[in-house]
C-alpha cells in the first residue's frame, strides 16, 4: 500500500457547512452563499471540477482560511438546478483527495491551488482481514440501527477497494463532523480501516444501550398505561354499582368541597394540587392517607368564616356583671375594647394576660369575655407544654402529623375570630424538644400573626382578628420578650364579702344544680356560708369554698334520699357537723401583746398571708442564727435589720458591745415552707429592738416594708393581697411603706373601712407605733 502526490492544480473552493464528502459518494447540496455559487458557476464554465472542504464551526456565515479544513475532495458537479429561493441545488460525485496548497487572491469567490492524493491498492492479508471485520461489524450495526437498508449492506458487500470501503461505511454512520474529517484526512488505507472498525464498535455499543433503555421505557409505559387502562375499567365498575367509596368518588368529593370553600387562591391552589396528587396515588400508598389528611385540614380550616362582633356595651356590661362578682379593672378592659371596635370598626386582635392567684375567675372572666363578644370560645392548656410542636405543628413528613393547638383551635371554633384562652402560660417548660414560649412569640405580636406559619398546613394563617387572653399565677416565670407582647390585667384575691357575694350568686346555685338539689331542698344561710368561709378555706379565690359548698350539697343529698325529708336546712352550728372539725382558726392575731414577736405580711402565689417573726436573746457569744426556711434575700434582710439596730443601740440604751455577749435567733414558723423577699425587714427590725429592750409589740399591728441600713423603708409589692390577708387574720392595723401610699386605690372600701392603714418611711416611724409604751419587764440587754 502506498500514496502519491500529483502536480498542483487550480480549482474553486466550495465551503461545505455541517457536511463532508468523500470520493466515490454521490450526493445533492443546496448553495446559497454568493462566494459559492460564484465558485460553482466558474466551475460550471471550465471542467465542470471544484474542491468541496468541509468549515470547522457550522455557525460561521463567512467564513475565512483558518475556518476551513485544508484537505478536502475534488467533485465533479453532475447537474444543476436553480431553486425559487435564489438556492442552487446541484448533485455532486466525490473524484479524489485533494489538499490545499495555497489560496488564489479572489474577491468574488474562494480559488486555490490543490495537491490531489491518490491511493495505490494493497492487496495484503491483514488489510483483507480488516476489510472483513469492518464489513461484519458494519452489518451487526445495521441490525441494531434499522436505519440503513438491506439494499446497502449488499452493494457495500461487493466492494473490493479496501479506501473506498472505508469511505463508503464512513459516510452512512452518524459521526461528528470531527470524525469523519479525521476519517477524510486518514491516508493510509490500513490505518483508516484500523480507525473505521473502531468507531463502528463504539457506535454498535452506542445502540445496543439504547435498545436496553427503549425496552425499560417501553415496559414501563405499558406497565402504566395497563394500570390507567384497569383504574379507568374501576371507575366504570363502581359507576355502575352505585359505589363512591372508591379513591374516583373520593377524590370527587373533594373537588366538590374545594368548589364550595371560601378560601385565599393560594390555599385552593395548593389544594387542588394536592387533591391531583392523591387522585394519581395507588389506593394502597401509604402516602395517600398523608396526603387525605392534610387535604381534609386545608378543607375545614374556616379560611374566610368570621362572626360578626356584638358591639353593644350595655349588654356585654350586664353579661359580664351577671358572670361576675367584682373583678372591675378586667370588666372595664373589655368594655374599653368594645368601644374602640365601635369607633374603628376593626381592631387588631389584643392580648390581655390576667394575673392572679388560683380560684379568682380568671379563666371564667375569658368565657364570659367571648359570650358579651358574640364570639366562639376555645380553651387551650399549656401547662406543662414542652414542645414546640405543639405550637407550631409538626413537619408532614412524621408519622401522625399534626397541625399545632393554635390551628387546632380555630377548627375547633369554626372561625377565624375566636377568643382563644391560653391558659397557663406561666406553667410551659422547654427541653430539647425546643422553646414553645418562643413559639408563642409569634402568635401573641399583633405586627406579625396576619401570616402565622404552622409547619403542618405549610400557609400562612391569619391570626390577626384573634383576641387571645392569657392566664398567669405569676409573672416571674414568663420570659420577658413574651410578656412584653401582653396587657397585663392583675387580678387580686377576694375579700371576704365578695367571697359571700359569689357564694350566694354563683357558686351554691351551680352545686344545687350539679347535685340535682332544688332551690328550696337545700338552705345555707349568710352566716353558716361565712363559717364556712372563716373557719374552712384560706385562700384568695373561690375554688376551695365550692368544694366545701359541694361537700354540704352531698351532704345535703344524701339525707333527702336516704331520709325522705323535703327541705334541708344547714344552720351556722351544724356546719361542723357536716364538714367537720374546722381546718383553720379564724384571726390569726395573737391573744395578747408579745416581747420579740410581730406579725408580718407576705404574699404568695394563691394570695397574701400572715408570717410570725420571732427573736429571741440568750447569753452567748455574738451569733446570729436565722431558722425557718428562709431564702438568700430574706437572710440578707435579716441581717441588714440587725445592723441597724446595733448601729442605733445607743438610742434604745443598749451598750455598743451588746451583741458580742449574746446569741440571738431568728425564726419564722412553718418551717417546712419556703420563704423569701424583703417585705420583712422592717417586721424583724421591731422583733429584735422588741427583744433587746423587752418591750411589747401590738398584737393589733401587721407590717410589711423592706429595710435599708440607713432605716429607710421602701416600697413592697402585693399591698392588696397583704391586707385582704391581715384582715382575715382579725388585724385592726397595717403599717406599710411611705410610696406605696399610690396602691391603696386598688384595696376595696370594705377593707379600707375595716383596717387603719399607717404609713411609715423611716424604721422609727413603725416603732412608734408599734411598740408599746408600758415600761419593761426587766432591764434590757445590756
């Protein structure tokens, strides 16, 4: 095998686009270019020869020597025709390899000077042998292709020229543009063959991949179409018996309530969406049931339901009075609210949070809100509420997926302007389940709750027209960012007359009615309600009086049925005959005046209570013992009282070294129950100057201030629950701090008719009157 270069030769140049001939083949082209159809017409006019090389990019419009392949074929134009769209169409027969030498200096078309190749024959054994492998694996691509036809395979069968064979399989196999250049620039016969037998194989891999991948295409559009085809047949089947349970009927159904509902474009799109989904799920994915689930909340939500408000006052006045007992500051919130909702016509929703101890109505005062609202009421607990789950909803992916309690709620409701009560705020915890107090942050920002995102429903929820209400024992625990968001509205203890006022209105008619009694079976009278208040409960609200209440209606019952009387009639003495020995002595005040004990007021988580301090002197060394339970504040107060009165001792005549010869202990009974604060400085100050100069302190006085070194007593807290305390404990007298002199508006004017209210802003005013001015018993500590 071999290869010769002939002389030059000058012959126009036709630039071939996305195309590529080689010698011996046969083929028409559509020329358009001006360049090219000025070369093929100067071909036309001389020996009907021209070069047909092949553009490196297809893109190029004009393009120039570097965007041209330099070896190319010499073709012979065997027919023209012109064409309407001023394109010649031209039928071409490849002659020979040919390269460029160089280019002739032409404007109107591309001339240049060729070096025709011509192949001599080799007639060797491994070029046969190659000849048959490619002549083999050509026909094993013809079977996979379907695209070439028999007809071709023989004619190629019969070609003996191994150059020619190369060229002709070349040019029916889809290569790129690159390939069969290399293929055209390929010279050597042998390695041509060597290069051709390579790419067939390649391209019969090519198409037996593409085979595997059409079967598994078709398999699975059968597969499909075989399950449309038997859903559709399932259709027509329970169309025909009448059955809509089917997965036809129940996405029907569906489609009929998205119909109906009112709702934003969003929530139907979404919707509908999802109902697309469920329709194309098999009956038996589990995901279909997760799917109906959150297709049902996004249905029964009350997306666009609203109540109108009831925004006459005087009515919700007589509700709220009737519900009621006391309670002003929350009653006239509401009645504030209403009248603004009057004036504006829309409000955004307000957060009030109601402090106060157990049992005062705080709960009952939002029930009552929402019936003089006309709105829907929804209760929901957080106590003991850890997860933010709870909150928030949990993510559709978990297993039992839920929406959150506050979308819960407005289900629950039917509207999307309910009163919603969380109560017990100050109750919920956090872990590592997350912060549900954060959570609530929030639903509780007015500025924010128009788009509440709940992880389950995964759209915005318009909580803005809510009006939330909270209930708390205690503020401390609330974390200041939530409560920052909240109203705070403090609801105070009972007195003891509003205590019998609720009895005989509200909580001995529920008990009769509870206990199947009549109004006239059971009599309690006014005194025998207050024994029961006095001597049986020790509270601020009303909760522990209607279990007693309870207790004398079963009571009651019991004796009807069993005795067949018609009317029981509960006196004041029979109370204790009926519930028996009395739990609480009524008027905690001590008998008589005492030396070293005084009668403090604290308060507490259920309301104000009495605290005795006691001191006592005995021969020592200068300890100072404090007993009693007390906490870090209150031992600190301790000790700040006892240094004032060693800085002042020379004023109570005792000698400056008095305490390094006795020992004196503070106690505070009830030991078993925490305490702690500083309200008591000024109630251990006057025990221990009680002590010290054996001077006798009212039993008649009660006090509550905090205590400085310089003797300044300062502002307390709870000054209401303090004195409802005292006075149930049957004290005539409250000594209490100079500035809090503001919060004796807020005690009732029963109390204030009942109690002398002193105040003090130095530790000698509390003296004066608290000490009594009979001599001593004995000489004080010297």
């Amino acid at each position: 095998m071999g290869l010769k270069l002939a002389d030059a030769r000058r012959l126009p140049l036709l630039p071939l686009r996305g195309l590529l001939v080689y010698p011996s083949m046969v083929l028409h082209l559509d020329v358009g270019r001006d360049k090219s159809v000025k070369a093929l017409e100067t071909a036309m006019m001389d020996d009907q020869m021209l070069l047909l090389c092949t553009q490196s990019e297809m893109s190029i419009e004009d393009p120039t020597q570097e965007d041209i392949f330099t070896l190319g074929t010499i073709a012979k134009v065997r027919q023209m025709m012109r064409l309407p769209n001023n394109t010649i169409r031209v039928l071409v027969e490849g002659v020979q390899r040919a390269e460029i030498v160089d280019y002739v200096p032409n404007e109107e078309f591309y001339e240049v000077n060729v070096r025709t190749i011509e192949e001599m024959n080799d007639d060797s054994p491994e070029t046969e042998a190659l000849m048959r492998s490619v002549l083999s694996q050509f026909e094993n691509y013809v079977q996979l292709s379907k695209k070439v036809s028999t007809e071709t395979l023989t004619s190629v069968s019969d070609i003996d020229e191994p150059g020619r064979l190369a060229d002709v399989i070349a040019s029916h196999l889809p290569l790129k543009l690159k390939s069969k250049q290399e293929l055209l620039e390929t010279a050597d016969t042998k390695e041509r063959l060597d290069k051709l037998l390579q790419m067939l194989n390649n391209e019969s891999e090519v198409l037996e991949l593409e085979r595997e991948i059409n079967q598994r295409v078709k398999k699975q559009i059968e597969k499909t179409q075989k399950e449309y085809y038997l859903r559709e047949q399932m259709k027509a089947i329970q169309k025909e018996l009448g059955d809509k349970d089917g997965r036809a009927g129940e996405v029907d159904e569906l489609r009929t309530q998205l119909e109906k509902l009112e709702a934003p474009e969003k929530v139907k799109e979404k919707a509908a969406k999802e109902i697309e989904r469920l329709e194309k799920m098999p009956t038996t994915s589990a995901e279909g049931a997760v799917i109906r689930n959150y297709i049902d909340w996004l249905l029964t939500l009350p997306w666009s339901n609203y109540t109108e408000d009831d925004l006459n006052l005087s009515k919700a006045e007589s509700i709220l009075e009737a519900d009621h007992y006391g309670l002003e500051k929350p009653k006239e919130r509401v009645l504030e609210y209403l009248a603004v909702q009057q004036l504006v016509k829309r409000l955004k929703g307000p957060i009030l949070c109601l402090v106060g101890p157990p049992g005062v109505g705080k709960t009952s005062l939002a029930r009552s809100i929402a019936k003089s609202l006309g709105r829907q009421f929804v209760r929901l607990s957080l106590g003991g509420v850890r997860d933010e789950a709870e909150i928030r909803g949990h993510r559709r992916t978990y297993v039992g997926a839920m929406p959150g309690r506050i979308v819960q709620g407005l289900k629950t409701a039917g509207t999307m302007n309910p009163v919603i009560l969380l109560d017990e705020i100050d109750k919920m915890a956090s872990d590592f389940r997350g912060d549900p107090s954060s959570a609530l942050l929030e639903v509780l920002d007015p500025e924010q709750n128009n788009s509440f995102s709940d992880h389950f429903i995964e759209l915005p929820v318009d909580l803005s027209n809510v009006m939330f209400v909270t209930t708390a024992n205690t503020v401390h625990t609330i974390p200041r960012p939530l409560l920052d968001r909240m109203e705070l509205i403090p609801l105070s203890g009972y007195t003891e007359l509003e205590k019998l006022e609720i009895a005989k209105r509200h909580l001995l008619p529920k008990q009769k009615r509870e206990h199947g009694l009549s109004e006239e079976q059971l009599a309690v009278g006014e005194d025998g309600i207050q024994r029961v208040i006095r001597e049986y409960t020790r509270e601020a609200g009303v909760r522990q009086l209607e279990q007693r209440l309870a207790a004398l209606c079963r009571k009651a019952a019991k004796r009807i049925v069993s005795e067949n009387v018609e009317q029981v009639v509960i006196e004041p003495e029979l109370i204790e005959e009926h519930l028996g020995i009395p739990r609480y002595r009524y008027g905690m005040a001590e008998q008589e005046h005492q030396i070293g004990m005084v009668t403090g007021l604290a308060w507490t988580e259920v309301g104000g209570d009495t605290l005795n301090i006691e001191v006592t002197v005995v021969p020592g060394s200068g300890k100072l013992l404090l007993t009693g339970k007390l906490g870090d504040v209150m031992k600190e107060s301790a000790q700040a009282a006892f240094s004032y009165v060693r800085s002042k001792a020379e004023q109570w005549d005792l000698k400056e070294d008095f305490h390094e010869k006795v020992d004196i202990h503070i106690h505070v009974p009830e030991g078993a129950i925490p305490k702690d604060g500083p309200s008591a400085g000024i109630t251990m100050a006057t025990a221990l100057v009680s002590a010290l100069t054996n001077r006798y302190v009212s039993k008649d006085i009660a006090m509550t201030g905090e205590i400085t070194l310089r003797g300044r007593v300062l502002p307390i807290g709870g000054l209401k629950e303090k004195s409802l305390a005292a006075l149930r404990a049957g004290i005539k007298t409250v000594i209490f701090p100079q500035d809090n002199v503001r919060d004796l508006e807020d005690i009732p004017d029963s109390v204030r008719q009942e109690l002398t209210f002193i105040p003090a802003a130095h530790v000698d005013d509390v003296l004066k009157h608290a000490l009594l001015p009979e001599p001593p018993l004995q000489q004080p500590v010297m």
